[in-house]
C-alpha cells in the first residue's frame, strides 16, 4: 500500500486480526493489506494450503502470521478457532468468508442452494462474531468489519441468495454495533461493487452464455453500471479496511467502495 505517515497508522500497527476468507482473493488481499499496516494476522479458512501462501505471503513482506484452518458456517469449527487464537491479543475481526452462490431466477433456486449461500455469508459472520466478541470484551475494544457488497443495496439479476444475505449482513452489522458500541467495540461493514478477479470472470462468463455475447461485452455492460466505469480492484478493498480501522468515530457505518454503483 502507499506509504503513510507512521503517526497515523499508530492506531492500527501492532495489533492483531483474524481474516476469515483469507485463503484467496478479498479475504487475501485484505490479510495483505494489514500486515503492511503493521497487523498481525491470523488467517482463517477452509484451506490449509491456500492459508499457508497467504501466510508466506505476509512473512515475505515482513508481517506476522498464524495459519489456523476453520468452516465459519460450522459451530464447532469456529468455536476452536475461538479457543486456537484465545492466546492472541486479538483486536480486529474481519468477516470475508463467503460464496457467490448460483446464478439463475429464483424459481430455479433449489432449497440446499439458498441455505448454502446464508450458511457462509450469514451464519458465518455470525457464529465469528459471537465466538469472537468475548475476546474483544476482555480487552475492552477492538473493531469488527463484515465485508458486505454493494449487491445487498440495489438489484442484482438472478442472484437473489447473495443480495439477500449481504443485506442481512448489513443489517447484522448496525444491530450489533448498537449492542457492543458501548462496551468498546466498533462495528462496521465494507460493501464493494464488482471486483475484478476470478469470480466476476465466473459472473461474466456465465452471463455472456445467456444472452449470447462475449465475456468482454458482458463486463463492460456491467462495469458501465457505475460512474466510473469500472471494477474495483482486490487491493482498493484492503486499503480501505486498513482506512476504515483508522476513522475512530466510524461505527455502524455500511461503506460503499463501488466506483459509484450505487449512485447510479
């Protein structure tokens, strides 16, 4: 990330976080991001390898890392993660684990589909937060973001599991930042527009297949939503989470990074 002058990183540098996701793509680039900050980061996934290249990836720019393996939508699993990272002074939480779920109308959304997208996006982020909370509050601070997505604020075709789950994270976010707020803990969520990277191209290609035109065409239909008329790219995501941990007053805030999707 850009330089930045070291008093204004001061709240951010030497302290630790757990990424969920961080195996690959936001969760990655967001782990990243942090430990240029001075963050170290404990990353949490599904996959061992995945988590191990993030973690090497960290150490070779001279941030530390621990690698501890967990499923967010499974409550065992996240209750060791809790128990694994009980000796971390842990003061950040970043939810980014999650799936983009199928891409075809709601009638054709089978039941086990649907369940699936919420188990990683909803239930996920909820089980880390309350298995993680208490460590926070033995501390007395911390900061917790929900990576959300601007799809949970305006329509989305043929992608009504992830819209639908975002804005429940959104929602989860400003109710428990109600909660926790006055016991010193911050909540907020960051909701970015159409990222550049493997699935966007997943999004493109399958939507180039059903009206008939490239993957090219198809992405610059959709880019051409925002103002800018562009994606976001993985590393913008990660600077703004290092940005959001450094606004004190946030909280209960909902971000929008989209080049100006919403706007428009």
């Amino acid at each position: 990330m850009p330089d930045v002058p070291g008093d204004v990183l001061d709240g951010v540098r030497g302290r630790t976080a757990v990424v969920t996701g961080a195996g690959n793509g936001l969760g990655r680039a967001i782990a990243l991001a942090l430990g240029d900050a001075g963050v170290r980061v404990v990353a949490t996934g599904r996959t061992r390898a995945n988590l191990e290249e993030t973690a090497r990836l960290l150490t070779d720019r001279g941030a530390g890392a621990r690698v501890v393996e967990a499923d967010v939508a499974d409550a065992g699993s996240v209750a060791a993660l809790a128990s694994a990272v009980a000796g971390e002074d842990v003061s950040i939480v970043v939810n980014c684990a999650g799936v983009a779920g199928p891409v075809r109308p709601l009638t054709e959304i089978e039941p086990d589909e649907w369940d699936a997208v919420f188990a990683a996006n909803v239930r996920g982020t909820y089980l880390v937060c309350r298995a993680l909370i208490p460590l926070l509050l033995t501390r007395g601070s911390g900061d917790i973001i929900n990576i959300a997505s601007v799809s949970g604020k305006r329509p989305l075709a043929m992608r009504t599991p992830y819209t639908a789950s975002k804005m429940a994270v959104i929602g989860l976010t400003t109710t428990l930042g109600a909660e926790v707020g006055p016991l010193g803990i911050r909540v907020n969520s960051l909701s970015p527009g159409p990222v550049r990277g493997p699935r966007m191209e997943r999004n493109f290609r399958l939507e180039a297949a059903r009206l008939g035109i490239t993957e090219q065409e198809a992405e610059t239909a959709f880019a051409s939503r925002a103002a800018l008329g562009r994606l976001i790219e993985e590393d913008e995501v990660g600077r703004a989470v290092v940005a959001m941990l450094m606004m004190s007053g946030l909280h209960c805030a909902d971000i929008d990074l989209s080049a100006g999707m919403v706007a428009r």
